[in-house]
C-alpha cells in the first residue's frame, strides 16, 4: 500500500490527513485499517509510537460518518477505554483533528476533575467517548452513560490496564456492552490474563503484530554483575554512592518490589521515587517531574509503569530484576543512551537468574560482560 489514498476513506478525513502532512500509513495502520473498515474485530499487538490511535481512530470516524444516526442522551455509539487521562487526552485531540469537518461529537471523561461538565456532555448524547475506567464506572452506576446504540467498543494498551489494576473495572464495564459490536483491543504485550481476555472478548479477530524486533543500542556499555540475591540492595548503594552517576533509572520485576527499593535508598540518603501501577496518576506524574528536573537521582520503575519515558539525560540503567523476557531487556536498555550520548547498563544476576541471562544473551546474539570488580560477587559464579 503507497499512500492514504487507497484505504478509500471519506474526502474529509483524507483532507484533514493531508493537512497534517500524512501520505504514508504506518505498518499498523496499512494491516488494520482495510480489514476494521469491513467491520471485523481486531487484536493489535503494537507499542506506543506505531500510530495504532490513527489505526482505530480513522475507521471508527469512517464508519460513524457514513451512517448517520444521532446519539440520543446519555447514549454513545463509540467506546475507547484507555488506562490514563493523558492518554484518553491526547487520543481526544487526534479524533477532533482527524474528524474535523463531519460533524461527529467526541467527549473525553476521567477522574481527578469535577464530573458535572462530563455529565452534562453525556446529557446532549455522544457519539465517540474516550474514557478512563474509574469515572466511566462512576458515571454508568449513576445513568449517566449507556451502550444501547454502541457500535464500536476499543480497548487500548490492554496490558497498561492489568498492571495498573484496572482490568477488573474493565471487565466490568465489558459485562454491560450490547454482544452485537465491532471489538479492538491493542497491547503491547500479551501476558496470559491478557490473551485469556482476548480470546473471549473478541469474534473472530484479525490478529496484526507490528512491535518491531528489539535491536541492542550499540552505544550502551553493559556488564553483568553476579550477586547473590541478599545482597543486591547493598550493591545497589555502592554504585549509587558513586555521586557522578547523575540519573540512574533502576528496573523491578514488581511494583512492591519496587517500593521496597527506594524504601531501602531513602533509608540511604539516597533520593528516590518508583513509579508502578498501584502508584495514582498523580504520583506518578510528580516521580517523573521530580526525576527529569534533578530533584532526585534515582527513578525505579516496573516495566509496564515505565513505557514511553523518553528522558535524554539519563545516564545509567541499573536491572535490579533480570526480565523474564528479552525483548524487555533490551527496552529497559534503550532508555540511556538516548539523543546520541553513550549509556550504561549494569544488570544483577543472582542464582534464580542464570538462566533469564542466557536467554538474554541469546537474544541479543552476544555475551554480556561479566564485571567481577565489585565487593559482592557472588559465591556461586
């Protein structure tokens, strides 16, 4: 497929696509868009950054567009729930660009503002609703929001949803849909709970992968420290107390796992924050301020909870948990080494990990540098 020209979308989605500049569909957009224009369900496998809200967005307007049915109150005819308001904001913003010009109402809800305004959109009917799954719990018990005439029900970054806690909401919200509808849901990784989700969700979907193949950044210097498990907090203040290290963004497996770090660092006077799924948007969004104004040296983080940060200056990545899958590996690495400048990422490797460092190592088609300069080594190399 050459251009935006052969998904034959209307005139005026085509016109506010050439406006932005857009000829070319992104990989995730030239697989999805023909087949959610003839209306099939859809699993997207697909990060952020592949353009998969354009994905989904263009056929929903196309679709909603074409036949022409008026909300009534309270009702809508499209759901995309998405896990933070960030999100649900900036997929908002794209739909009123791309939608410009056909007279479609799109409304955003979330939590953390007052519910009235949201509510007295909800009142005039919708016809595309981006919401957060707290609020739009909140304002379905209330009558506010029901799903009589919805046609389209996407479910974004799916995984995101499971380790923030939500997916129980989500499921929730599921059992209410009308069983006659249009289904996509988009991960960027398929975890168990997440594929058992899709396989009973979704009818007969068209599956579409576009996460690209993880490459080694080859400007990151990377060593492998053995250690035995108890002593992985202690090697972690000794590098740390290396005060040239500026911005070290330190990986968990798990969020209390996580907590329990900069418990430990703080206790150090080391400054610290963690961002995870238990922690409020709010929380959150203040680590991440905190971490890239220099208010703190350390940001620990899982690795769902740590998607998208795109931090120029940081300096070391430090796997305090070996990842149980590669491509994560080679992710979390990815975070340094950003805009040009050199990285570092020192892994710890305990007994339990051995073999998740093979894999790795496999993966990345080579060996990873054993560093046996540092006060911990451990006994069982």
């Amino acid at each position: 497929m050459l251009d935006f020209s052969a998904l034959n979308l209307l005139p005026s989605i085509m016109e506010a696509l050439h406006k932005k500049g857009y000829k070319t569909p992104t990989p995730i957009q030239a697989q999805a868009i023909p087949h959610l224009l003839e209306g099939r369900d859809l699993l997207g496998i697909a990060q952020t950054g592949t353009g998969k809200t354009a994905a989904f967005a263009l056929p929903i307007l196309n679709r909603l567009a074409s036949n022409r049915i008026k909300a009534k109150p309270a009702m809508i005819r499209s759901l995309i729930l998405t896990p933070t308001r960030e999100l649900a904001s900036q997929i908002e913003e794209n739909i009123t660009l791309y939608g410009k010009g056909l007279n479609l109402i799109s409304t955003v809800i979330f939590g953390g503002v007052g519910a009235r305004p949201q509510v007295m959109a909800m009142g005039r009917g919708v016809d595309i609703l981006i919401a957060t799954p707290g609020r739009l719990l909140d304002l379905m018990s209330d009558g506010h929001i029901q799903f009589e005439q919805l046609e389209v029900f996407v479910l974004d970054e799916a995984d995101r949803m499971l380790d923030m806690g939500f997916i129980r909401d989500v499921k929730k919200i599921i059992s209410k849909l009308p069983a006659k509808r249009q289904t996509l849901l988009f991960s960027a990784t398929m975890p168990s709970d997440i594929a058992h989700l899709a396989s009973t969700l979704l009818t007969g979907p068209v599956r579409v992968e576009v996460t690209p193949e993880a490459t080694t950044v080859e400007k990151i210097e990377q060593s492998i420290n053995l250690v035995d498990k108890i002593n992985k907090p202690l090697l972690l203040r000794s590098i740390l107390k290396n005060n040239s290290i500026k911005s070290a963004l330190v990986f968990s497996r798990t969020k209390h796992g996580a907590d329990r770090i900069v418990k430990y660092l703080e206790k150090e006077s080391i400054s610290s924050a963690s961002i995870h799924g238990n922690k409020s948007q709010g929380a959150r969004e203040r680590a991440l301020g905190d971490f890239k104004a220099k208010k703190i040296r350390v940001l620990v983080a899982t690795d769902i909870a740590a998607r998208g940060i795109d931090i120029p200056q940081v300096s070391h990545v430090i796997n305090y948990n070996l990842p149980d899958d590669p491509k994560s590996y080679v992710h979390r690495i990815g975070r340094t080494a950003r805009a040009g400048r050199d990285g570092i990422a020192i892994s710890f490797c305990d007994e339990t990990e051995v073999k998740l460092l093979k894999d790795i190592e496999k993966f990345i088609n080579c060996k990873v540098r054993v560093d046996n300069t540092h006060p911990y080594v451990s006994s069982r190399k």
